[in-house]
C-alpha cells in the first residue's frame, strides 16, 4: 500500500514538474506576438494575439463564418479565400477542396492558425451575419424524437433571413460538454416572423447539442444564436417544384412553404415527407394550412416502417420510391432537398436519371 | 555491474551493429510510413534522434535518482512514458513553431513519436544493460541517429525505386516490406563486431 502510495507520488511529482515545463515552453513558442487581419482588401482590420485560430477569431470579432461542425474540421463549411499569410494547406483541409478552390487559395478558416499578418476575402454577406440572444419562448415535443425550439429573439429583436436558411446554434458549458460548441439547425418558422425563430431539434445518441435541448434546455433559458447561413432558397421559376424532407428536414422546406404561401408563389409542388411510421408525422396541421393556401400544392407522406397500429393506406418505402413512382419525366422541374447524406444523394442520383438537371437541385445535407 | 563498453563504442554499435530498427525491429510503424520522401524522413529522423537523445538523459536520471531510491522501479514504464509523452509536445512546439512545413509533412506521425517503440526500447534497454550516464546518452544519441540513417536509406531507396518497374502487386508497401528486410539482412552482418548484452 505504501508503495502504491508514493508511487503515485512520485508519477504525481513528475508529471507536475513536465506539466509545468511544457506551459513555460508553451508561452515561449506559441507566441506569434501581435498579427494583423486583414479583410476584403482593409475593408476590416483588426490586431490579434497570435496562435488563435482564423474561424475563432473572425468569431470573436464579430465575423460568422458558417460551420456546422463547430470548428472541428469535419464539415467543410467555413471556407474563406486567404490572399496571404495561411502557411502552408494542411492534409485535413484537402479532402473538402476542389482543384480549383486550392488553386485559388480558399482555406478552411477552423483549420488556419493566425501566426503573421492575415489578408482574407469573405463574401460581402458575411457581413450581414450576426450574432443574437435569443430566449426559450416553448419546446415542444413534436415527436417522441424531435422537439420544436422556439425562440424570441432579444439583442437584436429582428432577424433578416431567407427561408430554408440555418442558423448556429450555441451550446454553452454543460455536464455533457466542457465547452461551448456550436450546431447548425435550419429555420422552420416564416420569414415574416422576424422577431422570433422555430428550431427542429432531433435527438441524436449522445449527440452534444441535442442532448442539450432534450435534457438541458428550459424555457425562459437564454440561448445564443448567429446566421443566418446558407444557400438552401427559393430559386424563382415557374418550374414545377419537388420537395424531399425526411426528419427534421421537414423544417427549411417548411418555410419556404410558408414564404409562396405568403408572397402567392402558386407554383405546381408536390411535398414529399420521409419518416419510419405515423408517429413520427409532424407539423400536419400546419401542412394542412398550407395546402389552403397553396391550391398547387401536394402532399405525399411516405412511410418506411409503418406499424400495425397505424392503419396506413399511404405511400410506403422510403421517399426516393414514392418520388421514382410519381416522376417519369424531370426534365422541367426542380427540386429541394433535404435531410440524412444517404437520402440526398439518393434522390439526387435518382432525379438526374429522371432528368432533373443538377443545376436545378438544391439540397441541405445534414453532415 | 556497469556495462564494460565504452561510450563511443556504444555509440558506434547502436548506429550500425545494432542499429535499433533493423536489428531489434522497434519503430517500423513511421519508418514505413514517413519514407516516402527523403526531406520529410531525415525530419522525423531528427525529431526521433533528439526526442530519444533527450528522454534516456531524462529518464536515466528519473530511474537512477527517482524510482531505485524508492524501490519504484515496476513504475519505469509509466514514468518513461510520461516523459516521452511530454517531450514529444515540446518538440511538436518546437517544428510547429520554426518548420510548419514540417509540421504538415510529418502530419500525425509527429505526436506518435509518443508510442514510437524505438524511443521506450532504448530507455528500457539502457536499464537492463546497466549502463551509467554518459553511455547512455550515447546510447540514446546513437540510437536516434540509428534509426534516422535506416528511414533516411529507405527514404533513398523508395525515391529511386518510384521509376523502377515494380510488379503490379508489390507495388507500395509491399516492395517497402521486401527493401526493409533486405536492409535488416545486409545490418545483420555487422551484428557479431560488438556484443552490446
């Protein structure tokens, strides 16, 4: 027992000691000293402490880069072309580039490491991008695995966004997580609603954010917010539109839904909604609403996995079969998409083969 | 009893008679995974070389002043491991710092210099074999530079093997597999020059 105990002592001892030389090492290598960022030609500038990551630090400035992933370089979403200053592109970065993009010097800004002076360019709507505290106003479950968030927003109270957008969700420090992360969740409320936003969460198996929402999150809780992102609209044509949901994919098509139904976009558009069985059916008085005001508008629900119980007479399998019976031919419509990886990719493959030109398909992939 | 070898003999042997990679076959993970190219294996070579240079001093004096005192000696794994652990970062800031070339190049195979077995090899068999300080560090040294001279000589040889005309199934790690035995066979006749325990 005593030599267990001064054992771990010792390794106690040693460790502190290695600890305390790394930390001394620490401050003298991983100072870059004071660097300059640079944006959009001295559109912005700003002086940083070197060391710090380019998507965090364009964060604390005020500047939200969109990343689903939190900045933990597996989405590839917080691209920004870097004129000058990156170092050398990183083999994490790499997979999520094109030849064109690494040519042109587009970087994933969670990966870049601020240690000399930075020059950047963002796209001018960047700019527009905020940051917002927002309130818990209700959560509601709408199944027994996706939750509706809805929040008011505080500071600033008006929000300005094109429906089928996404915002970034902020989940402060918890037991669940050491730190504040961030997750992408697209906006299921109206345009026309500016003051407030609706959220549909599902729950994830040990997911960090909706492990928040489903077990954390109260109302009345503050939460804090940026967007919106994203290039999941509403292209304006005459075409005829398809629409794919599965889960809480529902929720970007859903507004774009309210925004014809809002502006009189009477455009011919067949809503295809994806899940396992009836119980997982969502928003159905809200589609039915819908299909009142838009008189061209068809809904198709389709089960995967229908139960006894649910005495289905609909359509069955998963959505892309309901859309392969339904299509022959795609060569005049267009189509919004989304939902799981394997859901889009599917439907895209099997929308180019009905004809649908790749150009008019517009998806929003979970990753 | 100290080992009777002298420290450059030591140093001599550990580089060439028995060379820590090609005789006793520790560290084949990044010697076959960083040879690709000549610049990016002399890097790793030298991170190894100093990483190993370091922790036997460290972990001589840890050992001899820290674990024998308090008949700890059971815990030398744990204790050579932390101290590998915490040199490898200081190294990892260190290229981070004044080669990020090198750092992109070396990629993971930086921080699992940690888990290098050629590194903790070195320091185990500089306890078994009894020797004091100075043999070592020379040891040690040798050791690195040992290792360096076999992925630096594969490295040379998987260059110049890009333009040979390779059977279709051998080709990547399969001919590396074949070269790195050949090199381990042509080291085993320097084995019997020096008997090091």
């Amino acid at each position: 027992m005593m030599t267990l105990l001064l054992g771990l002592l010792a390794l106690s001892g040693l460790c502190a000691l290695l600890a305390l030389l790394l930390e001394a090492a620490n401050t003298v290598f991983a100072d870059y000293g004071p660097c300059q960022v640079s944006i959009n030609e001295g559109a912005k500038e700003f002086t940083v402490k070197g060391g710090g990551r380019l998507l965090s630090t364009l964060m604390d400035h005020g500047l939200f880069i969109p990343s689903a992933c939190g900045g933990r370089g597996s989405c590839g979403l917080c691209k920004v072309k870097v004129l000058e200053g990156a170092g050398p592109i990183l083999p994490t970065e790499t997979p999520y580039m094109s030849e064109e993009e690494l040519r042109n010097g587009i970087r994933l800004s969670c990966q870049v490491r601020i240690r000399r002076n930075i020059r950047i360019e963002i796209p001018e709507a960047f700019f527009l991008i905020k940051e917002y505290r927002t309130q818990v106003i209700s959560l509601k479950p709408l199944t027994p695995f996706i939750k509706e968030v809805h929040l008011k927003l505080l500071e600033p109270s008006e929000i300005v966004f094109k429906p089928g957008q996404f915002i970034q969700f902020q989940v402060p420090e918890y037991p669940g997580s050491s730190e504040p992360v961030y997750r992408a969740y697209s906006i299921a409320s109206p345009a026309r609603l500016k003051t407030e936003i609706k959220l549909v969460i599902t729950r994830v198996e040990r997911g960090i954010a909706t492990t928040y929402v489903h077990n954390f999150l109260k109302e009345g809780d503050e939460v804090l917010i940026n967007g919106p992102y994203g290039d999941f609209y509403l292209r304006h044509s005459d075409r005829y539109m398809i629409m794919i949901g599965t889960g809480s994919g529902l929720a970007p098509l859903m507004s774009i839904l309210y925004q014809m139904a809002d502006e009189h976009i009477d455009r011919p558009c067949t809503l295809y909604f994806g899940v396992k069985s009836r119980k997982d059916l969502f928003y159905q008085d809200e589609i039915q609403e819908l299909l009142q005001k838009l008189p061209r508008l068809r809904y198709v629900p389709v089960l995967s996995d229908p139960l006894p119980e649910d005495h289905w007479d609909g359509e069955t399998g998963y959505v892309t079969d309901a859309v392969a019976r339904d299509v022959t031919d795609g060569s005049q419509m267009e189509a919004y998409l989304c939902g799981n990886p394997l859901m889009i990719n599917a439907a895209v493959k099997l929308l180019t083969a009905k004809g649908v030109t790749e150009d008019r398909i517009f998806f929003d992939k979970f990753g | 009893m100290e080992s009777s070898l002298s420290a450059p003999i030591i140093f001599f042997a550990s580089i060439f008679t028995n060379n820590i990679l090609l005789a006793n076959f520790l560290g084949m993970c990044s010697f076959l995974a960083i040879s690709r190219e000549l610049p990016s294996a002399v890097g790793l070579g030298l991170a190894v070389t100093f990483v190993m240079t370091c922790t036997t001093a460290l972990n001589y004096l840890v050992y001899h002043y820290l674990l024998v005192p308090f008949h700890l000696v059971h815990f030398r794994f744990i204790a050579f491991i932390i101290v590998i652990a915490a040199f490898v970062q200081l190294v990892e800031m260190v290229i981070d710092r004044y080669s990020p070339r090198l750092y992109v190049v070396l990629g993971v195979f930086l921080p699992l210099i940690t888990v290098n077995c050629a590194i903790l090899g070195v320091c185990l068999f500089m306890v078994i074999r009894k020797y004091n300080f100075v043999q070592s560090v020379a040891y040690g040294f040798g050791g690195g530079l040992g290792w360096m001279l076999a992925i630096a000589a594969l490295a040379g040889i998987r260059e110049k093997l890009k333009k040979a005309p390779i059977p279709k199934a051998l080709e990547g790690p399969g001919i590396s597999l074949i070269v790195a035995g050949l090199m381990a066979l042509s080291f085993m006749a320097f084995s019997g020059m020096i008997q090091m325990g």
